[in-house]
C-alpha cells in the first residue's frame, strides 16, 4: 500500500532532510507543490489530500496550517514547538515511556520533540521515574549543537566568508523555548537551567547534565544511575546506554558522532566510588533531534516498521 505525504516547509533545512530520507521510499508518495509552495489554496489542498502531513515551519505559521486540515482523516506531524506541551497532542519521542509507542500510533497530532529535549529527557526522564532524582531537584543542562540547528540564517552566517565564531553560548535571558517541553517531560516540578551553544560544525549535538549525587536521596551510584537508564531502554533499535567500562575508558567525546543516523547514545561518566557523574548525550541535531525523528513517528502513525528509511 502507497501513502500520500506533504511536507509543509519542504524548503527548509529539516524539510530537507526529511525528503532525503524519504527518497528511496516505494511505500510513500509525497505531494510536491514546487513553485506553488507558498501558494495558500494549494497548500490548502495538499493539507487536506495526503495521508500524513509534516509540519516545518515556524510556531506561528504551523498553528495556521494546523488551522487549515479539515480532513478528519489526515495525520499530522508537526516539527515546531507550537505543541510540545499541548495535553491534546502526542508527544513523539517513542522510547520515552513503555506506552509512548502506542500513543503516537493511535494519534491524529504528534508534536516532533526539539533536539536538545530529546537528548535532555532520554538522561532524566528515567532517573526521576526511579526516585533517584527528585521531581523538585534544581538541574542544569548543558549543551552544544551544530549550526544548522539554526537553520538556513544560521548556516549562512557560520558558512559565509566572513565567518570566523568558532564558540557561541546564547540562550542568555534563560527563556529559551525549549525550557517547558524539557521541565515537563521530564517529569521535572522545577525549571532547568538550561544553558545551550552552537559550534562552528554543521551537525551533531552533545547535552549533557551534571550531577552532584550526595545531593540526591540516597546518594545513588554511578552504577545506579547507569542501571536506571539500562532499564529504560532495553530492547530499542535507536538508543543505546555505552557500557561503563567503555565509558570509562573513554578520553574525548566528539559531537558528530552518530551523523546521518537516527540513533542516540547515553554516557554516564564519573569515578564509580565517588560523588559526581556527568550523563551525556550524543545525537545528530538533524537526526534523532528532528527529521529523522519525524520519519520514525511517520512510521509509527501509518502502521509500518519504524525502522523503514532510517540507520
């Protein structure tokens, strides 16, 4: 069976890589409007025509093209932050719960989780569900990506002739956009600090969360915190835990590591006997951070192996 699919913001950066990703496909059609792209009744009608849509454009613009499927029968994906927190959408990071699975495939709205979200809950999401982190317990993030996470002004400025930033912090007012979706699931009460930078590389992204562990209940081991994420992600194709002796024995970490894939890999670094641990995520900002999160919850939605399409 051929599904219909319309990118909406095909154009764009994480457009762009959706459609790559979708090329060799046989079981899906995608609705091309070409220059009628920003042509609002042909949109209008590809919206509503396709079996599946994705959304990739910015928050206010997918709101109004949320506002415009009128078809009760078509899917929709959405890679804004417009609905990451909506309680009337699925929240599209499969591996985060035994049930997120069957959510997204049950559900007409799946909002596509943010890259640093995705790496952020995959460490802490798992370690308040065990009690080992308080929900109320204060937690830094700290995080680099590469400049395409910024999309095409970004990669034009860090690709330009006159670039020359190899390091940039922002995200200095602690408003990011990303903080909400983070907190909430998470299963945080407390707001992250969340500190975020670009690097002078196109992709590929590392977050990562200090902990101080005499801080928490029962000043839990590395071994512990490492065995609470195990647990959690037994079993799944696109996140693997690094064994502790591999990271142990590990000198450097380099954030373009899983590029061009869909995977995400979990580090917990810190002397076993001691009283610290640094929980590291590494993952492609353009892969399991955005598009190639959108085909696997496409997958999902329209019944197929989530694998189809994705390394």
């Amino acid at each position: 069976m051929t599904h219909t699919l319309f990118i909406d913001g095909e154009a764009g950066t994480t457009g762009l890589e959706i459609r790559e990703r979708l090329e060799a496909r046989t079981d899906l059609e995608l609705i091309l409007l070409g220059d009628r792209r920003r042509d609002p009744e042909a949109r209008r009608e590809a919206l509503n025509d396709a079996d599946a849509v994705i959304l990739c454009l910015p928050d206010d613009a997918a709101r109004e093209a949320v506002a415009m499927v009128e078809n009760p029968a078509v899917k929709v994906i959405d890679a804004s932050t417009a609905y990451r927190v909506a309680p009337s959408w699925a929240y599209g990071f499969p591996e985060m719960d035994a049930g997120q699975r069957e959510l997204i495939a049950r559900s007409r709205f799946v909002s596509n989780p943010g890259c640093y979200p995705t790496g952020f809950i995959a460490l802490m999401r798992p370690l308040v569900k065990a009690g080992l982190v308080p929900a109320s317990h204060p937690i830094t993030v700290n995080a680099v990506s590469g400049y395409s996470g910024g999309g095409k002004a970004m990669i034009a400025e860090f690709e330009g002739p006159d670039a020359a930033t190899a390091y940039r912090a922002y995200g200095l007012s602690l408003r990011h956009k990303h903080v909400p979706e983070m907190t909430r699931h998470a299963g945080l009460s407390r707001e992250v600090l969340f500190t975020p930078a670009v690097g002078n590389y196109r992709q590929g992204m590392l977050v990562e969360v200090p902990l101080h562990l005499a801080t928490l209940p029962e000043t839990p081991s590395v071994e512990r915190i490492h065995g609470a994420l195990v647990e959690a992600y037994d079993g799944q194709t696109f996140v693997e835990v690094v064994d502790l002796d591999e990271t142990e024995a590990m000198t450097g970490l380099e954030p373009e590591g899983l590029n061009g894939t869909n995977r995400l890999r979990l580090h917990v670094f810190g002397d076993r006997s001691g009283e610290q641990a640094r929980l590291v995520a590494l993952l492609d900002n353009l892969g399991k951070g955005a598009s190639g999160a959108a085909v696997q919850n496409l997958n999902i939605m329209l019944g197929l192996d989530e694998t189809t399409g994705l390394i």
